[in-house]
C-alpha cells in the first residue's frame, strides 16, 4: 500500500513534489525541536483542488495525514510517525487579492506572517496578528491555532482578523466559505470550525482577512514595578488613559528579566534589575503628537503615584527596539526549561505563580521558575528549568501548573493550542461535556480519523 498510495499521490502533485526516504528525515522543523521529520512521504500541494485529492485518496485507504505550515507552533501539534503522510501547505504562498477599499487580503494558506504583514503595509495597511515567529509562521498555521501575539489587546486574536476561509474535508470535500463581510448571519458561521482546531477537521487552504489601519505614531516604555500589585494597576491605567492606542503590554518578572538583560544576559540593561516585575507598555495610533503626549502623561501620572519605581521611555526606533528585544530574549528557554503558556484573570496571576513557584520548588530544590507574558490579555508564560529532564519529572511539573490553575478557572493553554503536549490535562479546562462534543464533531467530520490523529482529543 505504501508505493501505491505515493505513486497515486504523484500522480497528482507531480513527482517532484513528493519527498520520501531520506529526504523526509533531513527536513528541519522551524522550531524549538531537534526531531528529525518523521513521515512515509511528504507532499506539497500548489492548489486547493490538489489538497482535495489527496485528502479523497488518503482517505479511502484510511492514510493518516498530518498538515504542516511554518511548523512553529510549541505544542507537538506537528508531530507524526513513520506511517503518516505530511501535507505541507508552503507550496500554496500566493496572495491573490489585495482590497485597499474593503481592506481585505485573500491568500493562500502557505503565504507566512510577515508576507501577509508586508503585503499590507505595501498599501498602508496593517496585518495586525503578531509573533516573534512571524518570519515562519503561515496564515493557515496561524488560523488554525487561532494565535495570539502581542497585539491581542488591541486586535484580538487571529480569529478576530479573519473575516472567511477555505476548507478541505478529510473526505476531499471543498468547503468555500470565503466570506468578506463583517456582518453575515446566512446560517451558521463554519469558518469557526476550523479556526483553532488545529488540524483535525479539515485542511485550511485559503482565507480572507480583514485589515486595519496602519498606525503612525508607536510610543514604548519600559517600567519597573515594585510588586505585582502595582503591576495591575498600572494595566487598569494604561487602559483608562490610552484607551484607543493601547497596543502592547507585557511583563516580565525579574527572573525573566535579568537573564536577558547584562550583566547575566546578551543585552544592554536599560532599567537596573532587580525590581520585582518590569512591563512594556506600548500604544499606538495616528495622531503623532496628541498619542505621544498623552502617553507621556501616563507615564507621569504612573510615577507620581508611585506605581512605578523608574522607567525608560524610548526616544527612538533604536530604543523601540531593544525594549522589544528583551521581551522576546526567550533564546534561554528555549530547549531547556518547561515552557507553558496559561491563562487566568489577570490580578490572579501574581498569586497564581508564587504559588506554582513554592510548590515546585518544595519538590526540585534547585529549580527555578521564570514568568512573562502578555498580562493585557489574562496570558502569562511560565517557564520552568530543573537539573533533572526525565519524562517523571517533567509530569510532575506539568502536573503541579496546571493543577494550580483550577482555583481560578484558568486556561492551560492560553494562544498555543493543545497539540499533543497538553491534550492529557485539557479535563482541567474544559468540561467532560465540551469535551464528548469536540470528540463527537471529530467523529462525524472525520470518521476514518485520518487528519492529525491524536492531537487535540483522542477521537479513537
Ligand atoms: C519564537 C516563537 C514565538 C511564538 N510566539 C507566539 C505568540 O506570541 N502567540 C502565539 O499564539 N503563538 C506563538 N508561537 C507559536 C506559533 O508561532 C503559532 O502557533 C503559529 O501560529 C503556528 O503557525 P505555523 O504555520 O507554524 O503552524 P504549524 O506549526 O505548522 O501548525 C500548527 C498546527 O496547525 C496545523 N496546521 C498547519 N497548517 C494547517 C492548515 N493549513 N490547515 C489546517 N491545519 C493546519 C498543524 O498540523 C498543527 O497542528 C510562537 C512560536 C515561536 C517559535
């Protein structure tokens, strides 16, 4: 069956678009893994119409496929075995319509991140979905993990970008539902199946995305805080101060902050360390002078009550830059800490991480616990690093965060999905109800369970 269900394959994508053998293993994902690729062949569409017929082939001989975008996503969510077809999407990169008037981008799944947000700066526009991925991630990655980013606050996240999308089914099926209205109440709005679903519904192919105007005026600061408490009133400030601007705001504990930053860090020290949180606040808008005052005004209301201990404003691109570089340094983490990505309201997420932080450190001595993240949008990442890396010992660390997030209804995964990483502890976010639903949606859209098997919820 193996040489048969290649050679159908080839028969519609050419030869020359199907890798087998050696050529799978030496593939790289684009992230965070050192794996070698798994797969008996791997395949790369250049259109809707071939996605559909290799997904009706695959599907009669119940072949188990796997979609790969930008392989970026930190979940397992591309993860595969020596039996899968990999379906990858790079091949489809085409932006077909640029709407300057409607301010809307149809593309193709394959077009990445940063080509759709160059795209639409090219008109005056702005793609506003952003990650440090962006120069890997592609639109079809993006949708189908729903991701988030450092604009959330202000934009939402991917979902809220896209206004329609094309669909595979595993059975072949196209389902074009390439809407490029706001407002369009013609029965149910399927786009949502497949936006965050990671796969396991259908192959995304095509999508419409709404656009939004291009700020002028990019103001960023750096405070330093004294405790977690002032952490959170100063995001209740910043919203009631910039309340049309307000683009970014992160933070960063000292932990995070001082292995970014010299002397134990790469970079330059803008703020000294030390202080118990440090947040990037950052608007953006298109009134150049009345945005930059009025941020400078917050920041001066800020350190007169005292809610920031110093701070840094940034006077130029330069500036701009390096602040963003500290919060996105997250090369120490990368590989040898337990990164998690959780959600919960945000003025619990102080006692939230002292707790998780006591808790593991009672257990691994040495272990250390760092947090960041997108505190606008109820997001913090946690990374955890101990001595010891068993596959004990990193359950027990997965086990101990996401326990701790029960009291406060949290979510274990804020914007990177389930994957297979965290599809064991998805019971703690959602009810056994959401759950047999979900299982029931899989089942019924794809019975012989060939797309992305396993991820998300086991449909078996
Ligand atoms: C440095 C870095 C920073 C990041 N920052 C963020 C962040 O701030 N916010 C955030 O949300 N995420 C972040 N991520 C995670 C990741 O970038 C996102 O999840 C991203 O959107 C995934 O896109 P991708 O194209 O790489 O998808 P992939 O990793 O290739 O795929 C993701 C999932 O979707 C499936 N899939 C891929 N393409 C399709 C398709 N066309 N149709 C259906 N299913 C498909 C895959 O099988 C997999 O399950 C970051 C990752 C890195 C490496």
């Amino acid at each position: 069956m193996t040489n048969d269900i290649i050679t159908q394959l080839a028969d519609v994508v050419g030869a020359g678009s199907v890798l087998t053998g050696d050529a799978v293993a030496r593939r790289k994902f684009a992230w965070d893994t050192h794996d070698r690729c798994r797969a008996k062949a791997l395949v790369f569409p250049v259109s809707t119409a071939e996605v559909s017929r290799i997904l009706s082939l695959c599907n009669a001989s119940g072949q188990t496929v796997v979609p790969f975008g930008g392989t970026t996503n930190l979940v397992q969510g591309c993860a595969t075995t020596a039996d899968d077809i990999v379906i990858s999407l790079e091949k489809m990169n085409t932006i077909e319509e640029l709407d300057r008037s409607a301010r809307t981008i149809v593309a193709q799944a394959g077009v990445t991140m940063q080509a759709a947000q160059q795209a639409a700066a090219d008109v005056g526009l702005l793609f506003p979905v952003d990650t440090g991925a962006r120069s890997n991630c592609m639109l079809g990655g993006m949708v189908s993990t729903n991701a988030g980013g450092t604009k959330v606050i202000r934009y939402g996240m991917t979902r809220d970008s896209v206004l329609g999308l094309e669909a595979v089914l595993a059975d072949g099926t196209v389902v074009t539902s390439m809407n490029h209205f706001i407002k369009n109440n013609s029965g149910f709005d399927l786009k949502h199946l497949f936006i965050g679903s990671e796969g396991v519904l259908g192959i995304i192919t095509r999508v419409v995305l709404q656009l939004a105007t291009q700020p002028t005026s990019h103001n960023v600061a750096l405070l330093a805080c004294d405790s977690f408490d002032d952490v959170v009133k100063v995001l209740g400030h910043a919203r009631d101060d910039l309340p049309n601007t307000l683009t970014g705001f992160e933070v960063m504990w000292n932990s995070f902050y001082e292995r970014a930053v010299e002397p134990h860090g790469r970079l330059a020290a803008p703020l000294a360390t030390g202080s118990c949180c440090y947040v990037l606040l950052e608007s953006m808008g298109v009134n150049d002078e009345q945005d930059g005052a009025a941020f400078e005004k917050t920041m001066e209301s800020l350190l007169q009550e005292e809610l920031v201990a110093d701070g840094l404003l940034a006077k130029s691109d330069k500036e701009r830059d390096l602040i963003w570089a500290i919060r996105d340094e997250v090369e120490p983490f990368l590989g040898v800490a337990r990164n998690f990505d959780v959600s919960l309201k945000s003025a619990d997420v102080g006692v939230y991480l002292a707790a998780v932080e006591a808790a593991i450190k009672s257990e691994f001595k040495t272990a250390e616990v760092v947090g960041f993240g997108h505190l606008g949008d109820n997001n913090v990442h946690v990374s955890v690093l101990v001595d010891e890396q068993t596959e004990e010992v990193t359950q027990r660390i997965e086990e101990i965060v996401y326990a701790r997030l029960k009291p406060y209804d949290g979510a274990i995964s804020a914007e990177h999905g389930i994957g297979l990483e965290k599809r064991a502890y998805l019971p703690i976010s959602r009810s056994q109800a959401e759950i047999d639903l979900m299982i029931r949606l899989k089942r019924m859209m794809d019975p012989n369970n060939i797309l992305n098997p396993g991820k998300v919820v086991d449909a078996q």
